[in-house]
C-alpha cells in the first residue's frame, strides 16, 4: 500500500478518535490524571516560546504536538459532557 498524505490523515484521524475515546471514558484517579497530563500539554510554556527566536523544525513541532494535544482535550471534554 502506498502511503499518501491522504492515507496518512486518515491514520492519524483515526488514531485521535481512538485516543478521545479513551480519554474520555477513563474514570476514576487514572482518568483524572491523564485529562490534566493531556491538558497540561495542550500549550507550549513560555520557556518554549521565544519572541525573538526564528521558528525552525523543532518548535514547529512542538506547536503541532500541543495543538494535537489541545484538539484531544477538548474532543474528550465534549465527549465526556455528551454521556
């Protein structure tokens, strides 16, 4: 099978649905735990962030990795909301 940016996005697609769902139904102290562990990531920390600094690879990165983050939060947020 050839990977194409289509078929990527559908993988990763899938893979956050996955992972709302899991986020979101987790009850007790280790679902409470992972909702803030995800939360807590779904911003870069202004240690990250520098004003003066030319964006690179890197901090592309990490500003994808903490909007992902924020996409599952609030995904599993309205989810749990909706039960």
């Amino acid at each position: 099978m050839t990977v194409t940016l289509e078929t990527l996005e559908g993988r990763l697609l899938a893979q956050r649905k996955v992972l709302v769902r899991l986020v979101a139904e987790l009850d007790g102290p280790a679902g409470d735990a992972l909702r803030e562990y995800v939360r807590d990531r779904s911003h870069m920390s202004a240690a990250e962030e520098d004003p003066g600094a030319v964006p690179g690879e890197g901090l592309s990165i990490e500003g994808a990795l903490a909007d992902e983050m924020h996409h599952i939060s609030e995904a599993a947020e309205a989810h749990r909301k909706a039960r």
